[in-house]
C-alpha cells in the first residue's frame, strides 16, 4: 500500500473540524522562517549559476564535495532510481520502511524482495537502506554499511531523516557505487518547497541530470534552499531543540503506557494498546497521527510545535491516564 502520512484531507473528512494538529508526518512543526525572496525567482528560469550555488551550500551543509543534483524533493530522486539501471533487475529493500522505494522499483518492472536484516541485502543487484529508518528509527553503522556495498550492485542509502544526526551519514563515500539521498522539508520545516538532493558519483548524477530534464527545482526552492542550507546557528539550535523535544514526547507516552519503538528526533513510533483506535482518539481531539498496515499496534507521532500543540497533546495524555 502507498499510503502517507500527511492525509490530512482524510482525517478532515473522517472527525470534520478545522483546527488541526499534523503530527502524522516527520516534517519539523517549526520551520526555517521564510526569507524575503527577489521578484526574478518567480518571474525567471532558474539559472545555472542559482543552481550551482544551491548545490555549494548543500555540498558545505552535508560535508562533501561529490556530485549532486537537487531534485524536487527526496521523493524525485526515489522515482528516478529504477530507471539508472539499462534494465530491471532484484532490489532488496531493509523493512519495514518507507513504503515509496519499493513502489517505485516494482512500477518500473523491478523484482522487489523486503528483508529485515542487513545480511539479507547482500548478492542484490540495488540494496535500499533508510538510515535512519522509517519508521522504527533503526541506525546502521557506517562501516557496516560499507562493507555491505561490497556484496551488491548498487545501493541506496536514503539518509532523508539525517540532518539532526550527521555523524551517521553516508554522504562522504558517495559514488556511482553508493547513492545517497537528504531530505530538505523535513528538518527545515519546508515540505512545501519541494526539494531534495542525490548525492554519487560523476556518471551517476550524470544520468540522473538527463532524466530530470533542465529545471528540476523552481527559483524559489532554489533561494530559499540555498540561504536556510547556509544558517549554520540555525540547524545547530533547530537540532539541540529536537532531541528535547523528542524527549519530552517520549516522557509523555511513556507516562501514558506506551512503549517507545523507536525514532528520530523527528518523529517518535510507539507500541500502543491498539494503533487504529488510538489514532481515531486522537482524532477526535484533532490531532492526526501515522499507523501502519503492517502492525497493529505501532503509532509514529511527529513532535508537536508551538506550545499551544504541547498543551492540547498533553491533555490528551492525561485523559487517557485517566
């Protein structure tokens, strides 16, 4: 099932209200603030020199000088995967995890195979790897990991909920060999904006920039990337909030009887006593979470936002302790 968090339209139709609580997303409930944009971003065709600078700041924000493209969204670089190779062949995809890479592979004729361990990916012609995953928040080695591009064709590693936690990431042994994916909208709150990046090899992003086509990023994007990727205090401050953040969510459901799974400091997953009707209570105090169809009891919560989310999350807590 290509199902998503973010279905706010659903959540609508199904409790009705207005005054809606998102947290069935890992995006960051407290984004970058919005710069003041120049008119030609909107009235020009990005140009080559925007789009170089936009991948200086992503190249001096990530900690690599690889080729890279910046694409709309991670989700772009996702769907051009399958189409890098001359013709499909056995994907291996970590699960669970997020659902859109193996969607993709098998939309384009690929063999996909869901495994659970890290030994499992090896001998595949393309390993997919979320790291860290979505959405149990599990983390891989980056040894590990490199000693396990040895054993398949290609990998991808889809590093979109990396930003808060950059000791992890992959990013300086990309290659044609090792693609690595980063998320722009999640952690700077921007989802909106529709950017990503695909950070290998030279022949990679080669390929990659031919099936894209000349624009791939409109001029805002572009801009609003470019100035948010350079606001070092920013991220720094955005992640020492995160991980408190995370963990005042966590002191909540834990008081409540849930168990933590795992997470990010983006999201958190918890085992609850029923994943269907805990997401229909919190519906009903307007607060939208995830559930998956593969557990009948994992929830994911994003972490909450202004202090007003806190409030009305809290409440809810406390009437379930009840």
């Amino acid at each position: 099932m290509r199902d998503h968090g973010g279905n706010i339209d659903a959540a609508k139709a199904r409790f009705g209200g207005t005054d809606w609580i998102d947290l069935s997303t890992g995006i960051n409930r407290q984004p970058y603030p919005l710069p003041t944009l120049p008119a030609y971003v909107w009235t020009d065709l990005p140009t080559q020199a925007a789009q170089n600078g936009l991948i200086s700041a992503a190249r001096a924000a990530y900690g690599t000088q690889a080729a890279m493209i910046a694409l709309a969204g991670a989700q772009a670089a996702i769907q051009l995967i399958p189409l890098l190779s001359s013709r499909p062949a056995i994907a291996h995809v970590l699960a669970p995890t997020y659902n859109e890479h193996a969607a993709a592979l098998r939309a384009c004729g690929w063999q996909v195979v869901e495994v659970t361990s890290l030994a499992a990916l090896e001998g595949a012609d393309l390993a997919i790897i979320v790291n860290p995953n979505n959405p149990d928040g599990r983390h891989f080695d980056a040894a590990e990991l490199l000693d396990l591009s040895k054993t398949v064709g290609r990998m991808v590693i889809d590093e979109s909920f990396a930003d808060a936690c950059p000791a992890q990431s992959l990013v300086a042994e990309a290659s044609d060999k090792i693609i690595v994916l980063r998320s722009f909208g999640k952690f700077w709150g921007l989802a909106g904006v529709r950017l990503g990046f695909a950070i290998a090899g030279e022949e990679t992003i080669a390929r990659m920039t031919a099936l894209s086509g000349p624009w791939p990023v409109s001029g805002a994007a572009i801009e609003i990337g470019r100035i948010a990727l350079s606001d070092h205090a920013w991220r720094l401050a955005t992640t020492q909030r995160l991980a408190m953040d995370a963990a005042r969510l966590d002191r909540l459901a834990s008081a409540a009887g849930w168990r933590l799974v795992g997470g990010t400091s983006l999201f958190r997953t918890y085992e609850t006593p029923g994943a269907n009707e805990t997401q229909a209570r919190l519906g009903a105090c307007a607060i939208w979470s995830r559930i998956f169809p593969y557990s009948d009891h994992w929830l994911r919560l994003g972490l909450p936002g202004a202090e007003h989310e806190w409030v009305r999350l809290r409440a809810f807590f406390e009437s379930s302790s009840e």
